[in-house]
C-alpha cells in the first residue's frame, strides 16, 4: 500500500509540478503527518524532492528530473488513453484507482508521447450504451465484481422472465453490454449469464471455490451472443420491403439479423424488392416487422402473414373512431 503511495506522490509531483501537502493528503486519503514521512522516505531513496515554504509553497521535484516509462509507440500511448470508460469504472468502484493509474501514465511518459495522449484523450470520446439508453447501475454491482475478483460464491434471488428464483452460484466474470452488467457465473456445473440488475438480494459467502483454468470470458461471451441470437431468430420470414424500410430494416436490426438477409431479386420500378431474413416467433417476429409501418409486407410463412393481418386489424379498429 505504501510502495503505491509513494509512486502516486512521485508521479503527482512530475505532473503538476508544486503541490501541497494537503493536496497529497487528500488524494491519497492518508493524514498529512504521513505525506510528511512519505516525502522523507523518498528524499532518503535519492529522488529529489525539495519543499518551497510559505502560503503558496509545497513539494515539487528538482526541475529536469523525470520518471520516465519507455518502449511505447505514439500510437500505443494513445490507445492506452482509449482502454477504459470512467462510467463502468466508478460503478465497479475503481473510478478513482482509474484515475490515479492514468495520471501515472500521463506522469512517466516522455514529453511527446504525453502530448500525444492527451491530444487522444481530448478528441475522442467513448459512450457505450445505445442512443436513448444509459448505463445502469445496479445495487449489487461492486458485490458482485469483489466475488468475481476473490473467487467467492454467492447467494442470489433472482428475477427471471417468468419466476423469482433462489441460486448458489460461482461468479467467474462480468460483462458491460450496451450499458447493462451481466454476469457469467457457474451453477450446476453450467456457465449461465445473469442481468446483475435482477438480481434482488445477494450474500457474498466466506466460501472460496476454484475458478476453471480453462475459463475464457471473452470467447464465453461471444458464443453466447451467438446463442442468444439464434435463440431469438429460429424461425425465417419472406418480405417484399421497399427502398424505405430496407434501409430502416438495416439501422434498426442485430447484427445477427443483418449478415443473414438474403435478396431475392433486384428492385422494380418503384424500389420494391423481395427478400429473405430470420425472424423471432409470434409477437417477437411482427412486432420486430411492425417497426417498419407500410413499407413491408410479409409474403411468407402464411402464419406469419395471418398475424400480421389480424394486428392490423385490431389496430385499425382500434383507430377507426375519434378518442371523443
């Protein structure tokens, strides 16, 4: 804890140049009889640290000197500025760790990776979750991701689709995906995936358990992605789509859905053109197609036409008479 402290302080002082006590003290949320001991261990360690005296004194480092963190390309000082989003960070609480490790950096590295780690940081902004959606913050986030981080088992009542369930689980990950947390956790001997969000009451156990060698979150991740996605799109749908709606088709579809289109035949004289592409079940499929008012028509399966047809319907007596 000290030897991190003392770095903190030695990278702080490069940074900024004359900084107080107090500063150093809050920063480091220590007193300031302990910055003052800091201070000497570091002047004993051969770094030069000298204090200025008065109301505007402080600390500051003998001008030249410099920690400097090597073997970095532009590009890869630039990028390390592109690694985190300070939003998850504080909701997992490390915020302020994230903001501490980024000034280091921005401290040890030469003068002109650091112009160009700030030119990086200054121009380019990172917003995960979708337009008109925000992150979300759930009640058991940093519970969740200290059991993940010391191999703890959990006991949750979660809310599922249908039910309120009770699990044990063994928590191995988590995942931000469009601004909900998710959780990859072992139950039964399965790796399952749980919105962190439903989860309504948690206890974090004393109980350590193994953590599977074996266990890729990343590569977990995008296989069940892909699962879900199949998942939601077993069924297929033959549309005619206009110009329009194709286009609103493509802003508004998965990516799952959009590498699995397939036209049919070349647009006629209006823009019209058939096409093939997966669909949910039932309600899922018409009102993934709904979305797209009269600029489609749904040719085939014949239940799914039928259903379209009685939705409009029921819309359209729904509409026929004034609200009055």
């Amino acid at each position: 804890m000290r030897a991190s402290r003392l770095i903190n302080i030695l990278t702080t002082l490069q940074a900024r140049g004359l900084v107080t006590a107090e500063t150093l003290a809050e920063e480091n949320e220590v007193s300031v009889r302990t910055i003052y001991r800091d201070v000497d261990a570091l002047s004993a360690a051969g770094i030069p640290v000298y204090s200025e005296r008065g109301s505007d004194g402080g600390y500051r480092l003998l001008d030249g000197y410099r920690v400097k963190l090597n073997g970095l390309s532009p590009g890869e000082a630039e990028a390390m500025f592109l690694s985190g989003l300070p939003g998850p960070a504080a909701d997992l609480g490390l915020g302020s760790l994230m903001a501490g490790a980024q000034r280091k950096l921005t401290a040890a590295l030469p003068e002109d990776l650091r112009q160009s780690a700030e030119r990086m940081r200054s121009r380019f902004h990172l917003d995960a979750p979708t337009w008109f959606g925000e992150y979300e913050q759930p009640l058991h986030l940093q519970a969740v991701a200290d059991a993940v981080w010391n191999m703890k088992r959990i006991r949750m009542r979660y809310r599922a689709w249908k039910a309120e369930k009770n699990r044990e689980a063994e928590p191995l990950g988590v995942v931000l995906k469009g601004g909900a947390w998710y959780m990859a956790a072992r139950v039964d001997s399965n790796v399952r995936t749980y919105r962190i969000a439903r989860i309504l009451d948690l206890v974090v156990t004393e109980e350590r358990f193994e953590r599977p060698e074996d266990f890729d979150l990343s590569g977990y991740w995008t296989e069940n992605t892909l699962r879900l996605e199949e998942e939601l799109h077993q069924a297929w749908a033959t549309i005619r789509i206009s110009a329009l709606g194709l286009k609103i088709l493509k802003e508004t579809s998965p990516a799952y859905v959009r590498a699995r289109m397939e036209m049919l035949e070349e647009p006629d004289a209006e823009g019209w053109q058939t096409m093939r592409l997966p669909v949910g079940a039932g309600f899922h499929a018409v009102s993934e197609l709904l979305r797209l008012g009269a600029e489609v028509e749904v040719l085939e399966p014949a239940n799914l036409r039928a259903d379209m047809r009685e939705t409009l319907e029921r819309l359209a007596g729904r509409y026929q008479h004034g609200t009055g």
